[in-house]
C-alpha cells in the first residue's frame, strides 16, 4: 500500500462556509478522502500573532489537514468559485510527520493494560518515545471501593510521546481521547522543507 501524503491548507474563510463547500465538493466528486480540521481535532495551528489576527476579527482562517490528493482538486475547485464565494488558499505545507504528549494515571489495571496494548502495538512509521510509567499497587488501600476513595489499591501512572507518520499519529490520538483518565497536548505537525 502506498504511504498517503497529507497536507496543511490554510484556508481564508468563515469555517462554516468552507465546511459546507468542502462538504459539498467532496460530494460531489463520489471521492472519500481523509482529512481533518486542525482545531476541531487538536491540532496546533497557528503562532501567537496568527490567533491574536484571528481573535481581533482580523483574519478568519481555517486550517485543515487533508490528502495530498485531493487536495489539488479542492484547490482548483477553490481557485474557480473564488469570485463568487471568496475563499482562497492562503497557505500549503507538505506534512512530513506528526507527534504529540501524553500524561496518563489509571486506577484499574483492566485500563491500564488497554493503554499499554495500544502504545505497545504500533504501527510501523510510529514510534513510542521518551516513554517513563510508575505502578503503585497497595493491599491495604484495597479494603476502600470506588474511584473516590482516598487511596486507591492500584496506580498507573505513564507519559510519553507518539512520534511518526501524521494519519497514524492523529488516529492514535482520537483513540487515546476516549480513555478515561488521559491528558494529551495538542498534535504538533512537522513539515518538509
């Protein structure tokens, strides 16, 4: 299988509107291409100057990561409803990879061993780093139920980073969103030169 290339568009528009147009295209050509809007999945985006321009109402931009692909086509299609709908492309980073922080303090070694058989099973292209976990287990502590309790029988605590391929990275990060008791930084996105 081939790798997929992603790309970060940044996109002049009210996001409503290119939401709806990119919905639309996307339709419209019958295609399934893979993307994401940076914001709405935790991707960092923009410097302090860009959310400051943003803020003010000076700027309205939509960032969002999609398929290399498809992407030329949504830049045409851009390009050619421009005069009607004034949405443009404002700027094009190739995405060569993708990482992101993780802190995480589990109570039950049932969520814990889901945790560690996910950060253990990676795909090829990614990889676990700077990875440090702590178990604390205490028999005593037992005796007390509930997640409440003011000590608890058995502790996991881990953090690290993910590392490698951006689809796979951010797919890693949507899974470990649903687990309880996790904290993620945002996903940073490094670009070819």
């Amino acid at each position: 299988m081939a790798e997929q290339k992603f790309v970060e568009l940044v996109i002049e528009s009210p996001f409503i509107l290119f939401k709806g147009f990119l919905m639309g295209f996307i339709e419209g050509t019958g295609e399934k291409p893979v993307y994401f809007f940076s914001k709405r999945t935790g991707i960092k985006t923009e410097t302090l100057v860009e959310s400051l321009k943003v803020w003010f109402g000076f700027e309205t931009l939509v960032h969002v990561c999609i398929e290399k692909e498809f992407a030329e086509k949504l830049k045409k299609a851009l390009e050619n409803t421009y005069e009607k709908l004034g949405m443009k492309v404002k700027s094009e980073k190739p995405i060569k990879s993708a990482s992101f922080d993780f802190k995480v303090t589990f109570y039950h070694k049932k969520d814990a061993k889901k945790f560690e058989e996910l950060i253990h099973n990676l795909p090829e292209n990614v990889i676990l780093d700077e990875f440090k976990k702590d178990i604390e287990e205490d028999k005593e502590a037992a005796k007390e139920k509930g997640i409440y309790t003011v000590e608890h029988p058995y502790i996991y605590k881990a953090e690290g980073e993910i590392v490698g391929d951006f689809n796979i990275v951010i797919d890693l990060f949507l899974k470990m969103k649903e687990l309880p008791h996790v904290e993620l930084e945002e996903v940073y996105l490094n670009f070819e030169e």
